[in-house]
C-alpha cells in the first residue's frame, strides 16, 4: 500500500508527465481552452493510462519477456503491442462517451481518438519497462500519471479562461500564451521535484 | 478616522477647472487614501472590477517600511558581528546603516530602473498611461533577495519575470503569478550559487569591508571622521575564513531543533537578528505591516489565517510522523524560523494572483501553508518551501475559482427551481 502511495504522488506531483517530461503536449494544448472540456479529456487520459498500464504490464512480462509463455525475447514487438492496447482501449473510452455525454463527444472531436498517440500515454508505458515496475507500482503509476496530465490540463484551462479577456499582445493570442503560461506553470512545478517519498517511508 | 480623513478631503478639493494642475496634483493623493467612486457600472455580475489600484499599492509599500529600516540595518549587523566587531546590536549603529544602506540602494535602484523602464517602454508602445504596478513589485523584490545578490543577475531576472509574467499577460493586474516571486524563483533555478546555501545571506564575508565600492566607503569614512565616529578602516578588516552562515533552516534540517538553538535564539529569531534575506528576517515588524494592511483593508486576513492553519496541520502530520529530526520539530517553532510571515502578510495576500471567491481564499491559503511546509521539511534539494507553495498555488487559483463559482451558480439555481 505504501508503494503504491509513493509511485502514485511521485507520477502525478514530482515528475508530472506534462510539466516535468512535456509529454501529451498536442491534446493538452489543444483542448485546454475551456475547464469542461479539458475536464473530460482529463479523466479519459486517467482512465486510458490507468487500465493500459496493468494490461501493457501483463504483455510485457508474460508474452514478451524471455520467462514468457513463447519462451523468446519478443521485444521488438514492445511497441506495436503497446499501441494496438492503447488504440482498443481508446476506442471504448470513445464508445462510452458518445453513448453517455454526446455534448462532450462533440467538443473533444477528433482529440478524442488521437489519445491513442498521446505520447504521454505510450511515454507511460515505455517508463513502466524501462523502470521495471511490478504489477501494482505500474497500476500507482498509470493512475498517478493520468491524475498529474488531468491536474495539469484543468489548471491551465482555468488560466486560459481567466486570460481570456486580458489585454495579452496581439502575436502572443492563443498558442503562444499557452507555451508561455505551460513554462510557467513548470516553473511551480518544481517546487515539488526532488521530494522522494520512498525515502522517508522505510524509516 | 476614515470620515474625518474623507471629509477633509473634500473639504480640500480644488475646482477642476479653475485649477487643473492643482486638481491634478489633489487627485493624486487622494486616490492614495481613498479609491475613487467610478465603478464598472453595468447590470451584469462581476467577479472583478477595473478599479484603481493606487490605494492598494500605496498602502502595501507603507506596510514594508519597517522592514526596510530593520532590513538595512540587520545587513551591517549581520556583517559586522560576521567579523566579530560590534556584536551588540546598537553598537557601532552608524557603521551598520551605513553598510546596510550602500549593500540595499544599489538593489532597490536596479529593480526599479529595469522594471518600471520596461513598464514604461511598453506603456508608450502600447499608448496607454503607466499602470505603476511595478510599485509593489519593485519595493517587493529587495527584501526577498539576499544582500550580496549580483546586480547583473538581479536586473535579468527583473526583466524576465515583468517581460514574461506580466507584460506578456496583459499588464499590471493580468498576470497569474506573482511578479516578485516569479523574479526570485528565476535566480533560484538559473543561479542558484547566488541565492541559496549558508554563504549568501551575510555580506561582504568574502571580500572584507572596503574592496568593493572603495570610493562610496571613502566618503561616508570622511564623514564618520568629521564627527570623531569609529570609521571603516582602509581595508584591515580581516576576511573571514571558514565562516557558515548556516541559516536556522540549514541548521535544522542538519539537526533538528535543538541544533538551531544552539546557534540562534528564540528572541533572535523572533526579532530577526539572524541572516536571511534582506526583508524576511524580523517577525513583529512584518506582523506590524501584516496588521496593517487587514485594517486597511487592502490584504485578505481569511488567506492569513488559513495559511497558519495549513501550516500547523502540516507540520503537526510531520510531527506524528517523525523520520527525521526536522519533522520533529515542534510546529510552533517552525514558525519562527525562515520566512513563513513575510510570505504570508506580503506574498500569498496579492490580491491578482490569489483566488478571488472567499470560499477560494480558504482553500487558496490553506493549501499554501500545507504545500510549503512540505517543500521546506521534506524536499532536500529546496531549503525554504513558502516562494514555490505560493507559486505552485497561484497556478490553481484560477481553477479554485472556476469551481468555486460553478457551485455557487449550481446552488443557487436549486434554490430558484425551488422557489418557483
């Protein structure tokens, strides 16, 4: 319990997949205009992250990996195995939101499906092997990442809302302050980076 | 008070047209005590107004005046007693404001010159009145930076956080993070050499008394002459080797409480006679300023309230928790150490950056308290939690409103359905 605590703060505070990696940059800039939108494209990346992560995990230790069921080492077939999970589970997520909140499916429009390359979803994956994360620490760590990418996306969705009517320079509307307003807002970030809550917890 | 201030204003007030220039110079003033009586007059509902800031500003750089005296002061203390002359804190009181003063002008001078000439250069660029808002910033940023700051450095990093945080957002009142923090962070990420460690937070610990500014050092020597006072030599002071200035939070982190004391006093810390930046050290005159600014009306006592209680639950956790030798210092003597005041009267209180709903000021302040009380105790890389909480709070701030808001809408559309 206490490791999953410790990956989950460390994936959604200390290393934010947004403001410490800069990955999941594309959907996070564009669909963070307005709070209720971002809200929804927050808990689907949550929801994506936090089920690929296990069933990526399984994959990888149990067909890929040499102890596997083939007995061979499959990893170059890491990457299109990560992607076709990630692509079916997408696939659900937009499903269910379109059965349940139309008026969302309609706002998120072709960002929705294009979670699927979300770099921060995949990035996750590819962390889990490269740290080589057990099966719960890879469930903490979908699920904190995914916190982390909502966190960050609302907070500056609120930002751009509250700018909305500033009096910011012509060239810099839109994008431009965005890229500014996400610098900044990894600036604060770091105040939490370097925090190692494993460290603390075995005394 | 308020009234007879009020009536003697418009007792005063010159006619506007007889006397333009007069009027001018009468407005000028008294938007310094009273705001004026414009309002965005429109049916709809606003979360903020337009409203002139004068008074706001004017009050907040009142409030900091005694910590520039004790500032200035505490800078000659600090290096003297460094040198191990005049450790009484009156003794040798011209020679330490002198000290303090030629450490402090030079950085007040070169944040204001850079910050308020970028202010007006975009003010002309873009054609309307200067929005002096870099008042406060400007009058912020000295105290929070320690004494032998490079003044190179100092004037980049007022550049980038009024270019950058303000200037790009719109102007004074538009930006999301606080000015003068976002100018200190940008030292503390890009040289750190420069604003953290033991060595920093006395002066002139490397170079003796006189070797920089030799000719400034000359003139007031001249002057302490003429009046038979002691004067600061011609470069006999022996420079100090090995010296730590460990500050109290060093000292705890190493050691816990009881490693504190041993160096620093509880009324030392309490009236700031110890090393710090050149603002932050002295409780009872930023709780002066503190007191002020609530009387005044100017910063928010709900935001100072929640940030005690945010850092008293915190620290208390952290007591209970007890790994390390920090956490277990009491939580009411991590109040006296570092700068959890002044960041809590001058800092978190900024009425741009804060939230601006009073159900959002609670949770705002609350989760200051909390955050920097985890950076301080916890995070090794960083001594000092109170500049990243507030930064790291003025991101959410907006998003604490939003939903603030959104209940507060959603409440109150329940009760009309329920009435009708």
């Amino acid at each position: 319990m206490g490791e999953f605590f410790n990956v989950f703060i460390k994936a959604a505070f200390v290393e934010n997949l947004v403001l410490a990696y800069f990955l999941g940059m594309c959907s996070y800039l564009a669909v963070s205009k307005t709070v209720k939108t971002a809200f929804g494209l927050g808990l689907a990346v949550i929801f994506v992250l936090g089920i690929t992560m296990p069933i990526n995990w399984l994959i990888a230790e149990y067909l890929l990996s040499e102890n596997g069921v083939f007995g061979m080492d499959l990893t170059f077939l890491r990457l299109i195995l990560f992607i076709a999970v990630i692509a079916s589970m997408v696939q659900l997520v937009e499903m269910i939101v379109e059965k349940y909140s139309p008026s969302l499916y309609n706002a998120l429009g072709i960002f929705l499906p294009l979670i699927t390359v979300n770099c921060a979803i995949l990035g996750g994956s590819l962390f889990m092997v490269s740290r080589e994360y057990d099966l719960t620490q890879s469930v903490a760590f979908g699920l904190g990442g995914g916190f982390g990418w909502f966190l960050a996306i609302i907070a500056i969705a609120a930002i751009r809302e509250k700018i909305r009517y500033s009096a910011v320079p012509a060239p810099l509307r839109g994008l431009g302050m965005a890229f500014i307003i996400t610098g900044l807002m990894g600036i604060a970030f770091m105040s939490l980076m370097g925090i190692d809550p494993a460290a603390f917890a075995s005394n | 008070m308020k009234k007879a201030l009020l009536n003697f204003f418009n007792r005063i007030e010159p006619d506007k047209k007889k006397q333009p220039l007069l009027h001018t110079a009468y407005d000028a003033f008294f938007t310094f005590a009273f705001t004026p009586n414009t309002v965005t007059a429109s049916k709809e509902v606003h979360l903020r107004d337009g409203m002139d800031l004068k008074r706001t500003m004017v009050h907040v750089v009142l409030a900091m005046q005694l910590c520039y005296l004790f500032g200035t002061y505490n800078i000659g203390h600090q290096h003297f007693t460094a040198l191990g002359m005049y450790e009484s804190f009156f003794a040798g009181f011209h020679l330490k404001l002198a000290y303090g003063l030629i450490k402090l002008l030079p950085i007040f001078i070169v944040a204001h010159v850079v910050g308020l000439g970028i202010e007006f250069w975009y003010a002309a660029k873009k054609g309307h009145a200067v929005e002096e808002g870099f008042l406060v910033s400007g009058a912020l940023i000295p105290l929070i930076m320690p004494p032998d700051i490079p003044l190179w450095i100092l004037a980049i990093s007022v550049a980038f956080a009024v270019i950058i945080g303000k200037e790009a957002f719109g102007g004074t009142g538009m930006n999301v993070l606080n000015i003068a923090l976002l100018s200190r962070v940008f030292i503390f990420f890009a040289y750190p050499t420069d604003i953290s460690g033991d060595a920093v937070w006395v002066a002139g610990i490397e170079e003796g008394v006189s070797q920089s500014y030799g000719m400034v050092y000359g003139v007031f020597d001249g002057l302490f002459g003429a009046l038979g006072l002691d004067q600061f030599g011609s470069g006999g002071v022996p420079v100090v080797d090995g010296f730590t200035g460990a500050t109290p939070l060093s000292l705890a982190f190493q050691g816990g409480w009881e490693n504190v004391t041993k160096v620093y006093s509880e009324s030392a810390m309490f009236w700031g006679t110890i090393p710090g930046s050149i603002g932050e050290t002295s409780k009872p005159f930023i709780l002066f300023g503190a007191v002020f600014l609530i009387i005044t009306g100017i910063a928010s006592w709900r935001i100072m309230v929640s940030m005690i209680l945010g850092g008293a639950v915190m620290s208390l956790l952290l007591n209970a928790w007890g790994a390390t030798p920090f956490m277990d210092v009491p939580w009411y003597f991590q109040f006296y150490m570092g700068s959890f005041f002044f960041a809590m009267a001058f800092m978190a209180t900024d009425p741009v950056t804060a939230s601006s709903t009073n159900v959002g000021k609670w949770i705002y302040g609350f989760m200051i308290g909390f955050v920097g009380m985890i950076v301080r105790v916890l995070n090794p890389a960083y001594p000092e939690g109170w500049m990243l909480a507030i930064l790291f709070m003025n991101v959410f701030a907006p998003l604490i409103d939003h939903y603030v808001l959104e209940a507060n809408m959603k409440r109150r559309a329940r009760r009309a359905t329920a009435t009708a």
